[in-house]
C-alpha cells in the first residue's frame, strides 16, 4: 500500500499521528460517522506487527516530516481487497493522538 499524507493542521511539537481503517464507509457526518475500527473479527488492539491478534484496521503510528508531510509504503498481512475482512468500502483514517505502543509504520 502507498499513501502520501500533508497535514493541514501540523503541529512540529506532534508529528506521530494514529493510522487506522474505520468499520463504516460513512462519510455523511465527516469523522464521526465512520464509527470505530475496522474489527471483523472481533480482536483486541495491537501493532501492525501482532497479526493475526489485533484489529484488521490497527495499523499504527506514522511520522511526518518538519513540513508535515508523511509517506507510507508498506504490506500489510490483514488488509485484504476481497473475502471477510475486505477493506472496500471502508474509510482510511488519521487521528491527532498517537498509541506508542504501536509502533510505526
């Protein structure tokens, strides 16, 4: 997967922003219409490198640099784009607050 983000909001002094799928492909209500991680499986929260125990949608922290721009190139083994934990239809996320537990991308 590659992704390119520009962090409209950036902050220098928190550059670690939490990376996630939402369960909902809503976008009706903006953010909070897309409900919470995407967990077809019903697992607990964990880094991108606890697969298979953690949600489809855990997939960490990620750095931008001092312009606040960040690039993401990387596999992962639960996204999948057919059979029951396919990630079509559903809403990329970033949220303002990192899990440092986590772990980066």
């Amino acid at each position: 997967m590659y992704s390119m983000f520009n962090f409209f909001t950036f902050n220098p002094w928190h550059d670690l922003e939490y990376y996630f799928l939402s369960e909902l492909g809503n976008l009706t209500g903006g953010c909070l219409s897309t409900g919470a991680h995407y967990n077809p499986e019903g697992k607990n929260h964990g880094a991108p490198t606890d697969w298979p125990n953690r949600h489809v949608g855990d997939l960490g922290n990620v750095q931008s640099n001092g312009s606040g721009v960040a690039t993401l190139n990387f596999t992962d083994p639960g996204i999948s784009l057919t059979g029951p934990s396919s990630i079509i239809g559903y809403v990329f996320r970033m949220q303002n607050i990192s899990i440092l537990w986590q772990g980066l991308i």
